[in-house]
C-alpha cells in the first residue's frame, strides 16, 4: 500500500510540474502576443499616418487645380468684360457728351 501512495504522490508531483511548466509557458505566450500585438498596432499607426498625408497631399493638389482652373475662368471672364467696356467706350462718351451739351439722342 505505501508503494501505492509513494506512486501517487510521484504521480501528483509530476502533474504538478507539467501544470507549473505550462503555467510559465502560457505566461510566456502571452507575454509574446502583447508584444506582436504592440508591433502590429505601432505598424497600422504608421500606415494610418502615411495614407493620411499621402490623401492630405492629393486633397492639397487637388484643391490647387481646382483653384487654378477658377482663376482661369475668372481671368476670362474679366478680360471679356475689359473688351467689352472698351468697344462701348466711345458710345458712352458720346452719349455723355450729347447729354451734357443737350444735344437731341437718338
């Protein structure tokens, strides 16, 4: 009977230690996923933070197109009605001219 419980004692024992080794191994795993974690979350910040700039920079280039194309149309815009006043120029100072010296208009 003491040969009995000498080997369930060798046997609780050595369960014990197979329970404490994969205790430390557990912790170890998970020591390990903390830090793949960290690492993976410290790389998808840093590809966060170049597509942000990369889309920071296209919206920047985008608006300065957009601008540019505006000024274009305005620059037009303000060139036609230039050419404008100036073929109606001479109407309007003969019009001013007649009104002043009270000519009779057409």
């Amino acid at each position: 009977m003491e040969r009995v419980l000498e080997e369930l004692k060798r046997i609780e024992e050595e369960a014990e230690k197979i329970r404490s080794e994969a205790s430390e191994k557990a912790e170890e795993i998970i020591r390990l996923a903390r830090q793949e974690a960290e690492k993976l979350i410290l790389d998808a910040e840093k590809r966060a933070e170049k597509t942000a700039n990369r889309l920071t920079e296209n919206f920047k280039a985008s608006i300065k197109r957009r601008r540019e194309e505006i000024m274009k149309k305005c620059e037009s815009e303000i060139n036609k009605i230039k050419e404008n006043a100036k073929r109606r120029k001479s109407l309007a100072v003969n019009l001013l001219f007649k009104i002043l010296t009270g000519e009779k208009q057409d």
